[in-house]
C-alpha cells in the first residue's frame, strides 16, 4: 500500500511539496487532511467512483491537494491548460462530463463559459468566490478531516488534439481497488530510483502528463515536490542548489534557455546533488543533448511515450551517446514499425509507422472512430509517430504522422488554426505546418493562399495572425505567414503537406512565395 494517508502517518511534518516562488511549504499531514476534505466534499456533492472533475489553474499551493482529493475518492480528474480561452475550457468541461470545476481566481477569465456545461453541479474557485462560483477553501474547510469511507483509487483523464482539431479525452479504465493500490508510474518510478529520500523538481505546468503524473507517484513514495510556479532558466538552476533536488523533469526547450544563459550564471550554482534529469515530450536536437551531457555529465535520461499509456521507451546518457537521436528500447511492450497501408511489420531499418503491443487500454472518450483508428489489424496502438528501429532494438522517431506541431514540449494540432484563418475573408486555402525554431524545437508557421495574390504582404500578414489571437488559444497561433498562389493539392482535394514542409526542413533559409 503507498499513498499520503500511509506517509502523513510516518512523516507528518515532511515537506511533501514547495512552492518555489515562495517558500510555502505543505507537510504530508497537511496535504493528507486538505485532500480528505476535498474528497468529503466531493462526497456529500454526490459524485461516486468514476465520475468526473475538472480543473483548470496555474501552478498553486491547492493543485495538488484537489488532484490527491480525486484521486482517493475514485473520481477522474481532468487537468485542463491554462493556456486555453474560456471556450476551449468549457468545451472540455462539458466534453468529459465533469460534475465538479475548480478554478483559480487567477485565471477567472477561462471561467466566462462554464454556464454552458448542463453536467456541472458545482463551480469553485480557489482563493476567491463570484456570482456563482464558491470558494474552494470555505467549501472545504467546513468538512471531515478524516478519510471518507469508500475510499477507491480514481485517475487521471487527460486531453490531446484529435483528428478534428477539437481535443480528446484519453479515458484509461480505473481498477476500482482501494485507495494505496495504485502503483503511479511504477515504470518510470522504477526506472529513476523513486524514494522517499528524493526531492524532485517539477518545473513545468502541472496539468501536462508528465509533471502531474511524476509529482503524484513522487508522493506516493514519500519524496518532496518543488514546484515551480513558472519556469525560469538560472531560477531552476538555483533550486537545485538551494533544495538540494535530486530528480527533475523537463522539456528540450528548457535545456536550450539554460545553455543559452551566461557562462558565470550557469557556474554559478551546484548541481551535484542531480541525480536525474529526465527529459521528453518533444524531439531534443543533438547538439542541445550533447552539450546538456557534456555540463551536467551523464546524468541525462529520456523517455518516450504518451498518455495513452500503451507504450514506452527509454535511454540513459551512455546508451544515447552510441545511439544518438534515439529515443532508446522498449520498456514493458514490443515495438512494432508498420506498413501504413499493408499494417504489416517492415524490415528493420526501414520507415513506418510506430505501433506498441502491449496489454494496456484506453479510448479516445466519445470518439470510437479515432480509438479505432489508433488499432492495427494485429491489435497494436499507436500515437501516431513514424520511425524505425536499428539493428540493435533502438528506436528512432523521424515524423509525426498527422502533422502534429511540437513547440516547447507543448502539442499543437494544425487544424483547428487552418480552421479559423479559413473564416478571414482575404484567405482562400491555407495549410499550417511546423517549422525549425532553435529554442522550441517547432513553431507554428501558415502558408496562405490569399483570394487575390495582390494583396499578399506583410500587413494582411500581421492581420491574419491578429485574427488568430481573438479566435483560438495564442500558443496555436501562427508566428509567421508566407504567401503561395497556389497550394499544392492533388485533384481530389488532399493537400500535400510534405512538399511545404520540405522547403522549411530541407533548406532552413528557403520561403515559399
């Protein structure tokens, strides 16, 4: 049995986590007392196992306490970006059935929209109250301490784009066994020497997979969170020193704003209490990686997955150097590379698409199509990537097969963008692609075929990305627009996204005119 009921026994006054920014530091009695009341709460609001919450706030001293609330009461709990607009929130909200939203006054502006979601039975926000929203704190304090009576292990369910544009809900069945039964990511805590001796800095956005995931199977261990607020290169770098961190978990783009910081700041602090740095989410050029091992020493470990769970790959800094651009072996699954047509397993070496077989299960929530779709004939998963695996069982990832925009570790799914610049009357097709960018690996680039190419400048340029910013969320707006007269579509309407992408990945300095 692990969970922070058992360690608030052991360790009371322990730190389980800190918030970076300021010191506030919350014992494992406390975050065990906070999220026994959050459940309570959930409770006597009716919710049962396998019903929903959903959440949506930056970095606070309560995240945790509501994700731990969830997580005893059996419930799913749905981590929602705060990077989203109002709509986008409540599209969510309302998508994966949640009961229960908790908010932050912080972010009360994604807030506008929730009216929209019938499911709802209960709206708070934390740190203040509205009209119609309750403050989380007042709601909570007036219940139980102790635990509810039913206490089951619930889970987390969280959102990815699917082929429409719109997010999905990717809904792994609960075990429906006692709370202390649920291993949190016991290959990865296996993997790292998860303990209750470590401290983990979690530097990244808590409603992300990994961090979340992480920091809930660090405290199942007994270990300590330092939770950073908002990422900052030298901030990171002091908090390993300060607290002494011993794991950490990050995304390539924070290793290139680290290298990128001056020579006396990087020599500035002690790192020699890192033990792990993991990193994943998006492809890490070589030279990022390279350079990452060459100051911080073979400490650099990367994973490859998603959270869909099906699958799992891993690589250490010794293998990675003989191997490099490898995302490593397979942990607990087979590897298989497909025929995208014929599904049937290539040659090694050669380029396909990516499937795990494995015995785990999901589904895309509401969306039978897609989960079918993500099946092989032979029953295989895949998220979609293509690759290939050498002679010795590494695999090698080389494209997205959907087209999938990686920028900064964050996902961004190009149609929903092609969507909204297609309504601006001045465009008459459009194609969004990914294109280099040194420090986030990705950015969003759209290639416009304008109604009348005459009016193809710099100004309708700076128009349609304005356009962007009061429609859709600003991460998946476009950094940049090029012009074509034509975009290269075949007969039947298929749009060749390969012949732009190639102008921008084969020759970085080419542009499409």
């Amino acid at each position: 049995m692990m969970h922070i009921g058992i360690q608030a026994e052991s360790t009371p006054d322990k730190p389980a986590y800190v918030m970076a920014a300021t010191g506030l530091t919350v014992t494992y009695r406390e975050l065990n007392e906070k999220s026994n009341q959050g459940a309570q709460l959930f409770r006597s609001l009716g919710l049962v196992p396998g019903d929903h919450i959903a959440m949506c706030m930056e970095n606070n001293e309560h995240f945790l306490q509501i994700c731990w609330a969830a997580q005893r009461a059996g419930l799913y709990y749905t981590c929602i970006s705060s990077g989203l607009t109002a709509p986008e929130v409540a599209y969510i909200v309302d998508n994966c059935d949640a009961k229960v939203f908790i908010g932050s006054n912080e972010k009360l502006d994604l807030t506008t929209d929730l009216f929209e979601c019938p499911n709802l039975v209960a709206r708070y926000l934390v740190g203040s109250t509205t009209n119609d929203m309750e403050c989380w704190e007042d709601a909570t304090a007036s219940q139980p301490a102790t635990p509810i009576r039913d206490e089951i292990e619930g889970g987390l369910m969280l959102y990815s784009s699917g082929t429409t544009g719109r997010p999905k809900g990717i809904k792994r069945p609960l075990s429906m066994k006692p709370f202390g039964c649920d291993p949190g990511l016991a290959a990865v805590a296996e993997m790292y020497a998860f303990d209750e001796n470590m401290i983990y800095l979690s530097p990244a956005p808590l409603y992300h997979g990994a961090p979340i995931g992480f920091s809930m199977t660090v405290l199942r261990r007994g270990g300590t969170v330092v939770v950073m607020e908002h990422f900052d290169a030298e901030r990171a770098l002091a908090l390993i020193e300060e607290y002494k961190v011993t794991h950490s978990q990050w995304v390539p783009t924070m290793f290139v704003r680290m290298l990128k910081l001056p020579e006396a700041a990087r020599a500035r602090h002690d790192y020699s209490s890192l033990r792990y740095a993991v990193h994943a989410a998006a492809p890490c050029p070589v030279p990022v990686k390279e350079e990452m091992i060459n100051w911080w020493g073979p400490i650099i470990y990367e994973y490859y997955g998603g959270t869909e769970g099906v699958g799992l790959c891993k690589i250490d800094s010794h293998e990675w150097l003989t191997h490099k651009g490898s995302v490593g072996k397979p942990v607990g699954s087979i590897v298989h590379i497909l025929d995208e047509e014929s599904e049937e397993d290539l040659p090694t070496g050669e380029l396909g698409a990516i499937y795990f077989e494995s015995r785990a299960r999901f589904e895309y929530y509401k969306d039978p199509e897609k989960t079918k779709g993500a099946a092989s004939k032979q029953g295989y998963t895949t998220l979609g990537d293509v690759g290939y695996v050498d002679k010795e069982g590494y695999l090698y990832l080389t494209d997205r097969k959907s087209f999938m925009i990686i920028s900064g570790g964050v996902n961004i799914y190009p149609q929903e963008t092609e969507n909204c610049l297609i309504t601006h009357p001045g465009v008459a097709d459009v194609a969004v692609i990914g294109v280099p960018n040194e420090e986030f690996g990705e950015e969003v680039k759209a290639v416009v075929q304008p109604q009348i190419m005459a009016d193809a400048s710099p100004e309708l340029a700076e128009e349609l990305i304005e356009w962007c910013k009061q429609h859709i969320s600003h991460i998946k707006c476009p950094r940049t627009v090029d012009f074509m007269e034509e975009l290269p579509r075949h007969a039947t309407g298929k749009l060749y996204k390969r012949l732009l992408k190639d102008q921008y990945w084969g020759n970085n300095d080419s542009r499409i005119v």
